[in-house]
C-alpha cells in the first residue's frame, strides 16, 4: 500500500514564500520519480517540478528560478520551496511518485496553495 501526505499549502500574500512536503509511506520498491504537479481552476493539472532518483531535475518555465524541488531519499520525502509567489501560482498541488520497474504513479490528495492579497 502507498500512501502519500503532503502539507505546507497555505494562504499567502504575493512575493510570498512556502514549502511543501510529501511523505511517502512505502516499502519494497524503488521511488524513481517524485515531483509536484498542480492544477487551478478550469485549467488542466500541469507539471510544476520532478526530481528522479540520482537528481534529474525538470522544471517548468513558469516557476525556474523561483521554486526548487528536492528529495530526501531516506525520509522518502519530496520537498518544493515556493519563492516569489504570485497570484497565478495559485493551485491545488499534487504530489506525484513513480514506483516500480512499471514506473506506476501514485498521487497524493493535493493541498492548496493561494496567493493572494
């Protein structure tokens, strides 16, 4: 069984910063990717940041230089530290892991970020 908790969305003013965790509760398989993806209203999910094992990072445009993903492979945690928030980074976020010679995604229940004045 997988399970994944995340936690740190919030509401935040813009030029704000946030962190946020996912904690993944797995044994007997490797995590291959971890990432975040979010989605807004009346949009489509779209990719935010994923980091695979050994440290291949990809980031979107809309978030290089401001967000940075890591991992800590013995916590089986993902992290993604928000900078300079702005209102359009306003999203539920979700936290995604692929696991498993399959590659199969797991995903978390998303945790909502606003950015707001």
């Amino acid at each position: 069984q997988v399970q994944l908790v995340e936690s740190g969305g919030d509401l935040v003013q813009p030029g704000g910063s946030l962190r946020l965790s996912c904690a993944v509760s797995a044994s007997g398989f490797v995590i291959y990717a971890m990432g975040w993806y979010r989605q807004a209203p009346g949009k489509q999910r779209e990719l935010v940041a994923t980091i695979n094992i050994g440290g291949p990072i990809n980031v979107a445009d809309s978030v290089k230089g401001r967000f940075t993903i890591s991992r800590d492979n013995a916590k089986k945690t993902v992290y993604l530290q928000m900078n300079r928030l702005k209102p359009e980074d306003t999203a539920v976020y979700y936290c995604n892991i692929q696991v498993g010679s399959s590659r199969r995604d797991y995903w978390g229940q998303g945790t909502q970020v606003t950015v707001s004045a």
